[in-house]
C-alpha cells in the first residue's frame, strides 16, 4: 500500500504541516518526507513564562493557512490521499484548531481524515528517515527489535511500554505528578531561565559539575508491583527550590548539571530495569525530552552495555512535528486494516481530547 500523507500538529505552541509518502506493511513500513513546515511560537510565549492556551489559539488560526500555501495549497491537495490530525493529547482550543482545519480540508477536497493520538507520533519516530538507517529497517531487522521496551518522555508525560510489536503494547508505568519535561521547565523558572526551560537548562548544565549537589533520585530504588516503573519528579523540583533557597551563593550551572543528572538517573535505571526484566531486544527514545543531548548520550551508553538496539529520531523529529504525526496516522490504517495485526483497530475520534493517553 502507498499513501500520500498531510499531517496536522497543533497540539501545544508549533503549528506544524507536513506531507508524507508512505508505503510498505507493519512489518517494514517506509517513509519518504515530501516537505515538512513548523511555526514556533516560543517568542509569543516566553513573556509568559509558559503557553497561554488562547494566544496558542489565536497563533495556529493564524499559521494554518499560511503553512498551508507554503506547502503547495491546492496543488498538493490533488495528490493526497488522507489527511491525519492531532486530537490529543495537548491543549484543546489549540487541538481544535488543527481538528477543524482538517475537516475543512477533507470536505473541500474529498480525502479521507484520521485522527491521530499525539504520543503515538512520538512512538514511532524512530521509523521517519535518517542519514545513517536507510528505510529497509524494519525489514531487515523486525524480528530482532521486538520485544522492545519504550520511553516517551516530553513536557506532559513520561511513559515506560513494554512492545511486543508496533502495534501491540503494555504501559509498564508513568509519573504520578510532574511529567520530566514539566520538571525541567519548573527548574529553569526558579533559575530564572527564559521558556522554554528544557533548552536552558541543558545548555546551563553543560557548565556545571554534575556530583556537586546529592539530589534525591525520586522511586529509583521502588520495586514494589505498584511503584517499579512509575515516576515522581515533584520531589526533585522541591528538593532544587529548597537548596537554592538555602544556599543562594551555589553557581546556578552545578545546580541545573545535579537536577539535569538526578533526572536522567531516574529515567536510565527504570528504563533498563524494564529491558532486562522483559528480555528486550531495543529500546525506544522519544519525545521532547528526547531532544536532551546527555539522556540521549547516557541511554545510549546503557543500551549498548546490554548489546540492544537504540532506537531514536534524528533530533529535529523530536520535538513537535507533523511529519510523526502522518506516520502515525499511516500506522493506524495499517493496523486497522490487517486482520490478526493483534493492534487497536479502532479510530480516534476527530474531536479534541486534552487528557487522551496511551
């Protein structure tokens, strides 16, 4: 099957156009990038100090039409074969937004709409191209990946699946509070860093000394049923507000080198603590949070001490993109389609969902 794709993102503060060739299996799906656009509205919000939802809104409204023509309108429309939207998770006025403009699209053109959860796009953006894998990835080496264990780690969520296939998954655990990308942005205002506070944070940590403050490593050490793969990272937050405020003199970069450690500990240990206990073949990165330099770095290193696969997009489909969300999109027809594909067969509704989960 070959599939033209227009993908839609509007979930937070980048709209996001992209077109997507799309073609192959479950089994070795492939994926060629027509054109892919985003619209930041970091300067927008960062006066604020986060995304406000209605200038969020009012910015999509706005970039819509404009990425729209930049992409090639009407001419492209021709081509395509459906269209795939975000509808959750995110912000829900600004979810509208990309859900309705895809409505308006599909009725004027004819094409075929589906929508599209959010962290399913992150999941699988380790398949869009890259430099160094050529597209056959899958099929060379599909029955060595799974099962795999994932990591979906962004500013609204932090997830740990256990894959038996692409389609087919167990959420192993999840935050019970702060999601790890919140964590970073919440630091970066008690240190008084612009937003977003990820970036910041990552680039104020390169200087500092990473073993000059003990933080705590929240769950880390819980291998009760209930706690071995959740997350907590309210605690650390508390525990940097608490030490800054204790000892203001400390450099503000050993501060954010000994949050930025703490953090990605927690995450390195629950995340090969699941690949051994699931006899894992990979491990999947993903997510905003995924655009971290040292997490990425530090997994790596873990994943090729256990002679796995590390499975990761390039940097630049890391964050927010529409080209994930068309190869999500092409994924779930895929799975709908295939009798005994053992995935979720059914759709997504095309109406927002802020709270949407996977």
């Amino acid at each position: 099957m070959k599939k033209l794709i227009l993908g839609i993102e509007t979930s937070c503060d980048e709209t996001a156009l992209a077109v997507l060739k799309a073609s192959g299996g479950l089994r070795a799906p492939r994926f060629n990038i027509s054109k892919a656009l985003v619209s930041s509205q970091i300067p927008i919000h960062r006066p604020f100090g986060g995304v406000v939802p209605m200038l969020a809104k009012r910015e999509h409204l706005k970039n819509l039409p404009i990425l729209f023509r930049k992409l090639g309108g009407e001419k492209i429309m021709r081509n395509v074969d459906m269209i795939a939207a975000t509808v959750g998770p995110g912000l829900e006025p600004a979810l509208w937004t990309g859900i309705n403009f895809a409505k308006e699209l599909g009725k004027k053109f004819k094409k075929p709409l589906v929508g599209v959860n959010h962290l399913e796009g992150h999941l699988y953006s380790f398949l869009l191209p890259k430099k160094s894998t050529p597209h056959s990835l899958l099929t060379t080496h599909y029955t060595k990946m799974f099962p795999a264990i994932a990591l979906i780690v962004s500013g609204g969520h932090t997830i740990l699946l256990r894959m038996k296939n692409l389609t087919t998954w167990k959420k192993l655990g999840e935050t019970r509070d702060d999601a790890v990308g919140e964590a970073f942005d919440k630091v970066a205002r008690i240190l008084e860093l612009p937003y977003p506070g990820g970036p910041e944070i990552e680039k104020l940590a390169s200087r500092g000394n990473p073993t000059a403050i003990n933080f705590p490593r929240p769950m880390a050490h819980d291998t009760s049923p209930a706690g071995e793969y959740d997350f907590s990272f309210s605690g650390l937050k508390t525990a940097v507000l608490y030490y800054l405020r204790d000892n203001p003199r400390t450099r503000r970069a050993d501060i954010a080198a000994c949050f930025e450690q703490a953090a990605v500990d927690v995450l390195l240990l629950k995340t090969v603590r699941a690949a051994k206990s699931a006899s894992a073949h990979s491990i999947m990165l993903s997510g905003g949070v995924a655009a971290n330099q040292h997490l990425r770095d530090a997994l790596k290193k873990e994943v090729e001490k256990l002679g796995l696969r590390f499975l990761v997009a390039d940097m630049r489909y890391n964050t927010d993109n529409a080209v994930m969300i068309a190869a999500a999109g092409y994924i779930d027809l895929l799975a709908r389609r295939s009798q005994g594909a053992g995935g979720r067969k059914k759709k997504y509704p095309l109406t927002a969902n802020g709270a949407l989960n996977i």
